[in-house]
C-alpha cells in the first residue's frame, strides 16, 4: 500500500532521514516510535510532499516524487498533524465540512459518525474551533481528516498534552479506523498506546529504522528500548 525504500530527506542543506525503509499495508496501525528529533515527524512529511526527498516513495504502486501536498491528499493519504492546525474562527461543524470529500465516490463517513464517535464535538459544534481545549482540538482535527475519506492516515503525536481519558479515547478511535479497513501509522512517543494497539512497531534513531518487529518483539527487546526510546 505505503512503501518507503531507501528514502532521504532534507531541510536544505540538512539531510534529516538516512536511507529509511518501510511499508504500510491495508488494514494495519504501524506504530513508528522514537525521540524528538529522531526523523518521524520528517517521515510524515515526507509522504505528503512537505519536505524534499531521495529514494522510492510509492502508494498503491504509483510514485509520490514530485507531487503537491493536496495531490497526495487527493490519492487518499489523510494527515494529521501535531500542530493539529484548525481553522480558529471556523466552527466545529464549519472544520469538518472543509474536509469533507468531493465529488466523486461516496465517504465512509458522515457527520453523524464524527458526533457519534465524539459527543463532545456534537455539543460544541457551533463554537468556534479557536476557543476549545487542545484535547477538543485534537478529536476535532482527526476527524476533519478522516472526513476526506483516507485509505491511509498518518498521525503525529495525537495524544501529547491531552488528558488520560482522551488519551483513551483516541486509542479507540484508531481501532475503529481499522475496523472499517482504514490504515494508521502512528507517530508517538507514549509506548503504552502504540504497543496496544499497533499490529507492527517501527523505532527511528538519528533519521534510520533501527528496529522493525511485532510490538512483543520491542517489548522483549531491552536494548532498543533502553538505547533509543528510554529517556
């Protein structure tokens, strides 16, 4: 579905992701862990256009290089950043509807699913997005996402700051991504989460994968844990 191959990225003359390799298949949550400044968020980026690369970026078979941000939105890769990012005086209801997708094929989702899956958003969907707490607008933005119909969404750090029980929250939310056949990868920092509900972990080290496996396997794997995601 997503394959990254021997992929190099750079902010100018910074070379950020040393030859990073990986996959995405349908269906599956891909936890990719890591410190701060390890290259994940740069991943990310990296997909959907917003930084420049070298290597093989491919989804579903075709190639990435060159194409706009919107184009790869378009191709059904939704993104979800970490500075969350809505539109602050735009209203709940108003975010979701610039989601929203176009013509074309029917979405998987609704309004009445975002409200369902979130009643806080329902009972604020006339407020203004800017007035809300970060864990508000948090729900909010995945759901903007999700919105435009992705087959695969790329999430950043969806949990930092929020409280234990939307932490919770978002952790079911993501399951029920993949019940409906839509695919995750998940860059975060909190181990608890990601080992829960991903079905592979990925751990990045100065811009390289440096451990693939089962989220057992990193479990079992004192030394990564230890060596680059311990702080």
């Amino acid at each position: 579905m997503l394959k990254m191959e021997n992929l190099h990225a750079y902010y100018g003359k910074s070379h950020v992701l040393h030859g990073v390799t990986f996959d995405v298949q349908p269906g599956e949550i891909v936890a990719l862990l890591g410190r701060n400044g390890s290259g994940r968020s740069t991943a990310a980026k990296a997909i959907m256009g917003l930084v420049d690369w070298e290597g093989t970026l491919e989804w579903k078979g075709r190639s990435l290089r060159g194409r706009k941000a919107y184009e790869i939105a378009h191709l059904g890769l939704g993104y979800v950043p970490e500075s969350r990012d809505v539109f602050p005086n735009l209203t709940v209801h108003q975010n979701l509807l610039l989601g929203q997708k176009g013509s074309g094929r029917g979405s998987r989702w609704t309004f009445d699913d975002m409200y369902a899956m979130f009643p806080r958003l329902k009972e604020r969907r006339n407020i203004e997005a800017g007035v809300m707490s970060g864990g508000e607008q948090q729900m909010l933005t995945l759901c903007r996402t999700l919105m435009g119909d992705p087959d695969l969404i790329i999430i950043d750090e969806p949990t930092e700051g929020l409280a234990p029980k939307i932490v919770e929250l978002v952790a079911e939310y993501l399951t029920r991504l993949k019940e409906r056949g839509i695919s995750v990868l998940l860059i975060e920092q909190k181990l608890t989460i990601a080992m829960t509900i991903s079905d592979r972990a990925l751990v990045m080290g100065h811009g390289s994968i440096v451990f693939q496996g089962t989220p057992d396997e990193l479990r079992a794997n004192s030394y990564v844990r230890k060596e680059w995601l311990e702080v």
